[in-house]
C-alpha cells in the first residue's frame, strides 16, 4: 500500500507587549508544526486567524498512520526540547507527549553492526501520544483550519487593494474564496511556497534566497509482524530499538512499538537515505518497498515475512541545505516583507529538526506582530 505523502480584540499577546489597535485577518497555508505554531500565536494576540491544510489532518511532518495494529510515526520520529519558549509551549499541554526511552541510540555499519552507541545523556527524546501528531491536533483544535484543501494563488482583493485574497480548491474540486486577508503566511516547504508565489504572481524579494534551500525526498517504509506476539517467539530481531545506519539506502529504523501508547504489536518504521530516495524518487512504490524491506533485513537480521507492508513518499524530507544567513551572518528562523504582508516560516529556515518548525512559526508571528 502506498501514498503520496473569537478571541476579543486589543487583547494583549501572550508573548508580546503589544495591544492590538486593529483586529486583522491572516491566512496561513500549512498546518505543520510551524504553521500551527504562527496561527497559533497570533490568534491568541487577538487576531482572526484560518488555517488553510491540503491533507486530511493537520501535523505536516509530525504526520501518523494508522493500521489495524498500532500507528506509524511516517515523518519525525521523535523531538529534543533546547529552547525555553518550546518548553514553555510543551508545558501547557503535558498530557499529549511522553518521554521514548530509547537508551541509546546505535549507529550501525552497511552491514547492520553496531559501529557506535550514542547514550541519551540528560536530553530527552520525546514523542506525540497517542501519536505524534497529538501535539498538533491539541495546539490546533481552537483554530479555524479547512482541511483537505489545496491553495491554488493568492491576489489582490477585488473590493480592497490593500488586502489579499486566496482561492483554494478541496477534494471534490470545489473553488473556495478566502477575502479581505491583512497577510498571507505561507508555512509550506519552499519549493512548494515558491510555486504558490508564482502562480500569484508575487514579487519575491532577491535577498529571500528560496532558491538557495534543498529539502531532500525520503520513503518511509512501515513493516507489521503481527505473528511476533505469538509466546513461542522469544526473540524478534535486535535489542535495540533504534538505529542510524551507513548503509546506502536506509539512514533510520526505529522499532514503533517501542514507543509509549503505541500498541505492542512488533511494527518497524524504515527511512530511506536521502541520496537514495532521490535516486529513486521516481521509482514505483512496490519496487522501492522491495528495495528497502532486503536492507531492513540485512541491517537487522529479521527474514520473516511481514504480515503488512506500506510505503509513504515524501518529496520534501529533510532540509540539507537551509535558508541561507543574513548579511551579518546571523540565521533567518523567517521571512517577513511588511509592505507586502507575505510571509514563510517552515523548519527549512533553519534546519530539519521539529523545534526549527516551532521557532520559525514563532518568531514570524512576533514580527507580524509587530508591524
């Protein structure tokens, strides 16, 4: 099987010293960590706020899946805490994330030995529960967010220059009108923002350096052994639980029912180098699932047959290259053009890890904020 991957106004912001004089209306295209996160924040300074998210739920790389089994963690795996506005975030909604035990983390050779041990030390690895997109599907449950819709453009509003509209199209191919907008946040990867600026027909400020970003593709692979609760089996593959590998297509496995809340049935997510994804970006599913379940196999030593295998792609994975810094060689967590009132936050702005996601959404709400 596979897939394509009111509050009052003048309120004053709950990270910010500013009083609202004017009650605005944003759009926020992306339902991510970072796009939950901006929405999110200006909502709570008062402002309306709707969510625009082309899949059927919200959680963009956070993103579960679910069998008859148990779930899948098909994008992050887990996330580290290092910044106090996170924690602080985290803080309020303790009862959608746990701490994943993992021990350690192994680093296995091309051939599956353990080449090195990474301890945990005193940084926790924690998860979404009951699944990963928990946390977002918490943080997003008072926002006005229109899922299963694609945004086609954005452009000037017919009855106010100064405002925008955005046209979106939902599954069944109807066209939705989106007036009277004060700005426009695009938290999407930025290939995909990029596009949505050209079919605009938007000027896109030189020094944005989009063109400068590479978000790597990936394949996850899901693997069920629903066989291996039978008592006879004792032993069911390694005794670590998660691993990076130099082997040339797989860079991560983690064994998913290892995870709290997760279901005990033996179910293994794979993911695929980015090198070899690319390579094969292209190839069909069940031939890239064949691929990836001989290198699961070599790395861990598991030769049962699987009782379930899926295949998820995702055209942008993981953020090799991101947006370059500014002038003063400091990074840019956003982009924000105030004359325009378009902006882009995304973990591509400064790296590939889910508190990137969370501190861009953030800090590009605070300079809309203070406009």
């Amino acid at each position: 099987m596979s897939s394509r991957i009111p509050p009052k106004p003048k309120r004053s912001a709950s990270s910010s010293n500013i009083v609202l004089a004017t009650r605005k209306h944003y759009a926020v295209v992306g339902a991510g960590m970072a796009g939950v996160v901006c929405a999110r924040t200006l909502q709570q300074a008062g402002h309306q706020v709707t969510v625009i998210e082309a899949q059927p739920q919200v959680g963009g790389r956070m993103a579960s899946r679910h069998s008859a089994h148990g779930s899948f963690d098909v994008g992050a795996q887990f996330f580290t805490v290092r910044d106090p506005r996170f924690k602080l975030a985290l803080d309020t909604t303790p009862h959608v994330t746990r701490n994943w035990s993992v021990n350690a983390i192994r680093t296995l050779d091309a051939t599956g030995k353990v080449a090195v041990t990474t301890q945990r030390g005193m940084e926790a690895h924690l998860i979404g529960v009951p699944t990963m997109d928990s946390l977002l599907a918490s943080w997003a449950a008072p926002l006005d967010v229109r899922l299963n819709e694609y945004a086609l453009a954005f452009e000037r509003d017919a009855l106010n220059a100064n405002q925008w509209q955005l046209r979106t199209e939902d599954v069944d191919g109807g066209v939705h009108v989106y007036a009277g907008l004060d700005g426009v946040v695009l938290a999407i990867p930025s290939p995909e923002a990029q596009e949505l600026l050209a079919d605009s027909e938007t000027h896109v400020p030189a020094d944005w350096q989009l063109s400068d970003v590479y978000i790597a593709p990936s394949w996850t692979l899901l693997l069920t052994f629903a066989h291996a609760v039978d008592p006879s089996i004792t032993n069911m593959g390694p005794q670590w639980n998660a691993a990076r590998t130099e082997h040339p297509r797989i860079t991560w496995l983690s064994r998913e029912s290892s995870k709290p809340g997760r279901g005990k049935v033996e179910r293994w997510t794979v993911q695929a180098s980015p090198d070899w994804a690319r390579k094969h970006e292209n190839d069909e599913p069940q031939r890239v699932a064949a691929k990836m379940l001989q290198a699961f196999s070599e790395l861990t030593r598991i030769r049962a047959t699987p009782s379930d295998i899926r295949v998820v792609q995702w055209g942008y994975a993981k953020t090799i290259n991101p947006l370059p810094k500014d002038a003063k060689g400091q990074p840019r967590s956003h982009l924000w053009n105030a004359k325009s009132a378009i902006g882009l936050c995304g973990d591509w702005c400064l790296g590939y890890r889910v508190e990137d996601a969370f501190v861009s959404g953030l800090e590009l709400a605070l300079a809309v904020l203070g406009e």
